[in-house]
C-alpha cells in the first residue's frame, strides 16, 4: 500500500457522489445503492490486482478495515452537529441523507 496519506475533500466526495448519480438516478435517493457502487467499484478494480489472490484477498480486507476506520472517525466528528441538528431540524440538501429510525443509517454531511 501506498505510504502517502491520502486528502478527502468536500469536492471529491460531492464529485464522486454526482458521478454515480448520474449513472443511477435511485442513488440520489438511496444512500445504500450508492454505497453499493462504490464497493462495486472496488471490487472491479481489485479484480486487476496483479499478485495472487491470497494477497488480493488481504488487500481487500485492509480496505475494509480501512473504510471502518474512516467511517468511525467521520461519525465521531459528526456528533456535535448530529445532536444539533436533532434539536433544530432542517431541511435535507442533496446528497444527504435523513435521519431515520434504524440507527446503522444516520445524517450524512460532508465538511
């Protein structure tokens, strides 16, 4: 793996976004569906890796873990403004998600 950190910008992530929903319009509507190309993404491009598939295998369970980490730290950033917006709803803005009911799916805002 790359030693190099990597930047994730506001930019990127709506970039990212539009380009799936312009492949799949349900996307914009459905954060799991997009969550499902991007994961698809992945594994199609992981597909190429070049080494074995014991080493391909590994890579992607780095990834995953990785996606975890992300998402963990991303969360935990979110809380302040997660109650917040508890307190005084607002309206959804697109690329967002609503909070919901079921507590694995939550207010989604990029900074």
């Amino acid at each position: 793996m790359s030693e190099e950190s990597i930047q994730i910008h506001d930019d990127l992530i709506a970039g990212v976004l539009d380009v799936i929903v312009r492949h799949d319009t349900r996307a914009e509507a459905d954060m799991m569906l997009g969550l499902q190309y991007l994961a698809a993404v992945i594994g199609y491009i992981a597909a190429s890796y070049p080494g074995p598939t014991s080493e391909r295998d590994g890579l992607l369970e780095h990834l995953a873990a990785f996606s975890k980490h992300v998402s963990d730290d991303r969360a935990a950033s979110l809380q302040p403004q997660q109650q917040q917006t508890q307190q005084q709803p607002q309206e959804a803005v697109k690329g967002q998600s609503e909070a919901t009911e079921d507590p694995a799916m939550g207010i989604w805002k990029p900074e």
